[in-house]
C-alpha cells in the first residue's frame, strides 16, 4: 500500500515508485492496479525497467513482486522514510482501508439507489396523476357529463384540445351547465399541466426500464423493470434484498397486513400470502387456491436472482426463467 514495486525473479529489487502520502490517492492507485488500469506510477515504474533493458515486465498477479512486497513492506514503509514509524503507518492503513470503502459505495452501491429514487417518484406520480384526473373529471362533467372515454389521457388531451363542449367534433347537445371563458381557460391550463406529467411519467417509465435491466438483469427478466424496481424499493437496497429469505421476498409490501395479523392472534385475521408480488401476472391471474403457491415459487426465484444481480451481475436469466415455468406449469396442474 506504499507504492509499486520490480523485482526480478531471484526477488532482487530493481525499480520503485511510492505513492503520494495521502489515503484517497493511495486507494484509487490500489483499485486502479486492482482492476488493470493504466496510471501515472505503473507508467513510470515500466518506463524506468525499460530504460534499464529490462523488455518482458509482466504486471499480472500474483508475482515475485507481489511475494516481495508482502513480506518487507512494514520494513520497506520506514526504510524508504514513507512513514517515521509502525503507528503512523497502520493508521495510514486504517485511512486508505475507509478510503477504499467510500469510493467502492460510490462506484458501486449508488446505482440501486437511484433506481429506488427514480420507481418512488414514479409511483408517486401514479398517485397524483389519479387523483388529478379524478379531479377534472368530477369538474369538467358539470360541462359536459356525456364525455367519458375510459383513457384518463385521451379525456385530458380532449380538453386541451377543445375547451368548450361545442368544439368537438361529434358534439350534439348536453344536459350539463354552460361555461364562460375564463372557465374553460383555466380546465385547459389544468388540463395542460396534467398532460406534461403523464409525459414525465412515460419519461421516467422508459429510464427504469433501461436502468433496471442493466443494474438487475435477472430480477428485471423475471419480474419486469417496474415490478422489479419497486421490489428493490420495498426492501430497501439490492444488498438487503439478496440477503432476505424468500419468505420474506413474498411478503414485502404486505408489512401492515402481516403485523396486524400478529397483533390479533386468535382472531378470524388471515395472514396474507403475498406483497406486491401480487402484481405479477403470474399471481393476479391465477385461481386464488392456487396464488399462495405461485407467490412461494416466484419468490424463490426472485431470491436466487437478488442474490445473483448483487454478488456476480452475471446474466442468468434464460436458466433461472426456464426452471421457474417449467415449476409453474408443475403447481398448476397438481392445482
């Protein structure tokens, strides 16, 4: 953790390069050498071996370097005057050990969060956006009650276009009032304002369902971006989520409903079977004796896909899909 180090291969010294005294460059030197990047004193190390004749330097791990400077570098720290003495140096250790962990959190541990940001304000939105739309409904019928397509954006889009009942197209009569122009102008302003947030909500639905697949490629496979996302958010952290049971997985988002079925034992008080893995398909569609049982099953799928997202990233999707229809198609003919 001092600096980089040459040695030949009867483990004789022959060039070194020390870092700078300071934990944070200390630690991105270490991940940079760690992760095979090129940088300043591995640049220079290499010049100086090669101005010396030497051609065939190899860097790869681990190697008679590596043996050298894990055995003297304690002595090597104080020799070379990097540190006055042994405290000074385990608390520059201590330092770049922190150092080391902050920047892997920043690196790494961010991007789950920001996923948990993003499915929160897009919930949030769903939220609004339903009772806004309740709202103008409720008030643009004292206009025009007759006018009620089922799409809450086509009804939206309709008053932003048209204000007045008279103005469109197929427009005969209504039994609802008459409006005067400051009326309409401030339902189209409303409506308006309405419209952008749908339009932010498509804008945050297409950033999950890019950001989700890339951070979660197994859980998003199985479960979809949004439910996924929403998962994540449910548990907290991928780290948290890797490490719960599937049990645990099953239930998350029926907290309230669990803890009241606790609190009433003894009382006709069911214990809910599922959380928000009620959404999926798979589960919402099923026949209700038979959702307990694909709500266990999805859940320890959605576990082993957690827990590979979060420790390998690797893409096991195919296999873990594959096995989890061929259960699924198991638990629905036993019924």
């Amino acid at each position: 953790m001092i600096g980089l180090f040459a040695v030949d291969e009867k483990g004789n010294l022959l060039a070194r390069r020390l870092f700078q005294k300071e934990p944070t460059k200390i630690a991105e030197a270490l991940a940079n050498f760690a992760s095979g990047k090129r940088f300043n004193e591995l640049e220079g190390l290499i010049g100086e071996l090669r101005k010396k004749g030497y051609e065939d330097v190899s860097t790869s791990q681990p190697n008679k370097a590596t043996e050298f400077v894990r055995e003297n570098f304690r002595k090597l720290a104080i020799e070379l005057k990097f540190v006055k003495n042994q405290a000074e140096l385990n608390n520059l250790l201590s330092a770049v050990g922190v150092a080391s962990s902050k920047a892997a959190i920043t690196k790494v541990g961010r991007r789950d969060k920001l996923i948990i940001q993003a499915v929160s304000a897009f919930n949030d939105l769903d939220r609004i956006l339903n009772l806004m739309s309740e709202r103008i409904r409720e008030w643009y019928g004292l206009h025009y009650p007759e006018f009620r397509p089922a799409e809450h954006e086509k009804f939206i889009e309709a008053i932003v276009k048209y204000g007045n009942r008279e103005k469109f197209e197929k427009f005969t009569t209504s039994m609802g009032m008459q409006l005067v122009a400051e009326d309409i102008a401030i339902l189209q302003r409303y409506a308006a304002r309405l419209k952008e947030l749908y339009v932010l909500r498509s804008e945050l639905e297409k950033y999950l369902n890019a950001l989700v697949p890339t951070e979660m490629p197994n859980m998003s496979a199985l479960l979809g971006p949004i439910l996924a996302a929403r998962l994540l958010a449910q548990a907290g952290s991928l780290e948290k989520l890797a490490k719960m049971p599937s049990s645990t997985v099953q239930l998350l988002g029926a907290e309230k409903a669990l803890f009241k079925a606790l609190r009433t034992k003894g009382k006709e008080v069911k214990v809910p079977k599922f959380g928000i893995l009620f959404t999926h398909p798979d589960i919402s569609s099923a026949p209700k004796e038979q959702q307990g049982k694909i709500a266990r099953l999805l859940a320890a799928k959605v576990s082993i896909a957690a827990r590979t997202d979060f420790y390998t990233k690797e893409d096991r999707s195919k296999e873990l899909i594959e096995d989890y229809r061929r259960k699924l198609e198991e638990a629905r003919k036993a019924g």
